[in-house]
C-alpha cells in the first residue's frame, strides 16, 4: 500500500525538479536571453564582415585601376602633389588679399 503511494509521489517531484532546473537554466545566465543576445551579436559581425569584404573587393578593383589606368595614375599622382616632370608648381601660403576699392572722384563743374 505505501509503494502505490510513492510511486506517484516520486514522479511528481522527479517533474516538478525538472521543471524547475528548465526554468533555472533558461532564465539564467546561460539561458535565452543570452542566446538570443549572441545571436545578436552574431549578426552584427556578420555584417561588419561583409562590409569589410565588400571594402576589399573595391580597394582590389581602384589597385588594378591605378596599375592599368593612366587617367586614373595621373589623378592620385595630383592629389598627393606630385606633378609632370617639366612642370612647375607654385604654393601660395598666408592670407588672401584684395584689390583696394577705387575711389570715384568728383566731377568738376
């Protein structure tokens, strides 16, 4: 008679201590809201990667520009200041100046 009585009883708490340890391993700190926050995480750098890798591909593609491409050399070579060989180049530094206002003068009657 005691055994027909433990039998449930030892089913019950085997369920209900598997439904606590549930509830404590998915509300914990290894549970879904740190999942869900990794998953997050994961999708971030997953973009961060594809944007670098799309950074790459065009550094790759104005390379081969510059190798192949004289209009394209002749371009950068400007913008880092470096000119024709026979060139001249003048750099003017300080403050701008203008031109004094003429002044009208009056007309003799």
């Amino acid at each position: 008679m005691f055994q027909s009585f433990l039998r449930p009883i030892a089913a019950l708490a085997t369920l209900a201590g598997l439904a606590a340890y549930a509830t404590i391993m998915l509300r914990g700190p290894q549970g879904l809201s740190a999942l869900a926050e990794k998953r997050k995480q994961i999708r971030t750098l997953e973009e961060e990667n594809a944007n670098l890798a799309r950074d790459v591909e065009e550094r790759k593609k104005f390379i081969e520009r510059l190798k192949h491409d004289p209009g394209t050399q002749e371009l950068e070579l400007q913008k880092f200041g470096f000119l024709h060989e026979h060139d001249t180049q003048f750099k003017v530094t300080g403050q701008r100046i203008t031109p004094p206002m003429k002044e009208s003068k009056p007309a003799n009657k």
